[in-house]
C-alpha cells in the first residue's frame, strides 16, 4: 500500500494543534544519515512519541515522495520536548546539530488566516469572493464580501476548499460519508475595479465532470452572477 504522507495543512485540519517538526537539512532528508540517527534517537528515547513524515505546505507548489521528504513531525508532549531540548538544542533554541532544525507551526496562525472560514448554505444576497462546494445537501460556500475584498486588496478567496471542507462534515455529519473527490467546487474571483468602481467576476470550476455547462449554470443562478460572467472549468 502506499504510505500517506500528510502536508502541516492536513494536520492542523484534523488535529487542530500546534506542528512540531524537524527539517533536515540534507535532501535526502529523513533518509540522510541525519534524518536515521534522529529517528534512531527518538525511537529508543521517546517510543511512546508518535512521529510521522511531514509533506510540504500546499502553499509552497511542492510534492514529495519518501525519498525527498525532510521534514518529520514529532507530536511531542510538554516533558517529550523538553527531553528533546535537553539533548537537542542550546539555551537559545538552536540545534546542536547543524544537519537538522526543530520548528514550530502554530496552529492558531494557520487558522487565523485559512482555518476560520465557515461555510453556509444560505443563498447570498451579494456577490464577493468565494469558495463554494456542490454538494448533495445543496451548495454551500464563504464569502468575502465586495467592500472587504477591497480593503484588503484581495482578487480571491484567502482560503482553501479544504478549508471549507473541514467546517462542512463537522456542521452537517451527514456530508463525513462524502467524497469530495466527486464533488464539483469552485471560487468566485474579482478584477480590478473599473472607474466608475464596478467588479469583473470570474466563476472557476472544479468538477469530476468532463461536461460543465450544467454546474456553470447552476452556480451562475445561484450566486447571481450576472451575463458575460468569465467562467474557466477544470475537471479530472
């Protein structure tokens, strides 16, 4: 079977809790000689800890298989770390050994700024920037409305779909038996606003299906998006 290798993004969504890792500086990364003895070291001075290969962040446009992964997450308790400080690490927080780093990721960061938003399924009253997902309940989404998306000089939804994904099975349990590999997704994106201060929206399609018209259709009616909308489809 092929081993599931998480990104931090992942983690934060399932777990909700802080990332401890360790990078490596070697690219064969935790295939290194590094990337061995710390394992070697945590499984024979932590082995209750549990520790796993870390992806990339889906921010960075990377993949990575086994060979290549140099980060490992260690899910340290309070006293773990701090016996993996103790041998680890100077008063300052810097490694001992120039081969490798442990960082930290805060959870409440990440959420700050991707994890928050929480889908509806009321059916808008404006237009803004979305994320929605069609779903078997019905189309549910997160907007940021027209004003915001202004001020904030944001052309689209700062979130991800798995970000909506992850409010959605916990809000309506009835979608966890979902595969969201079969749904169809999308965002509603801006341009520039003309002179006289009006929005050019873009509807962009993410569907399973080879034909889109029918969830171009479906999705214009519902967010109201007016005539001469750009749609772009991607399906797979």
């Amino acid at each position: 079977m092929p081993q599931l290798i998480r990104t931090p993004e992942q983690v934060f969504r399932e777990e909700s809790k802080d990332i401890y890792l360790i990078h490596f500086r070697n690219r064969k990364g935790i295939n290194s000689p590094a990337g061995r003895e710390i394992q070697a070291w945590l499984h024979t001075n932590l082995p209750h800890t549990r520790i796993e290969l870390l992806a990339p962040s889906e921010d960075s446009g990377y993949l990575s298989g086994n060979s290549g992964v140099c980060n490992l997450r260690v899910d340290f308790s309070e006293a773990d770390l701090a016996t993996f400080c103790a041998r680890w690490e100077t008063p300052e927080g810097k490694s001992v050994d120039r081969r490798f780093q442990c960082f930290l990721m805060p959870y409440q960061a990440w959420f700050e700024k991707h994890g928050h938003f929480v889908p509806t399924k009321e059916r808008p009253t404006a237009l803004g920037l979305t994320l929605w997902w069609d779903t078997p309940t019905g189309i549910i989404h997160q907007q940021i409305s027209k004003e915001d998306a202004v001020t904030r000089h944001l052309k689209s939804h700062p979130g991800t779909p798995a970000d909506l994904w992850m409010h959605a099975v916990r809000l309506w349990p009835e979608l966890a038996s979902v595969d969201p590999s079969r749904l169809t997704r999308g965002w509603i994106e801006s341009a520039e606003p003309d002179e006289a201060g009006d929005v050019t929206w873009s509807l962009i399609i993410d569907s399973p299906h080879s034909d889109t018209e029918d969830d171009s259709a479906k999705a214009r009616e519902w967010f109201g998006l007016p005539e001469g909308t750009v749609v772009q489809a991607y399906w797979g």
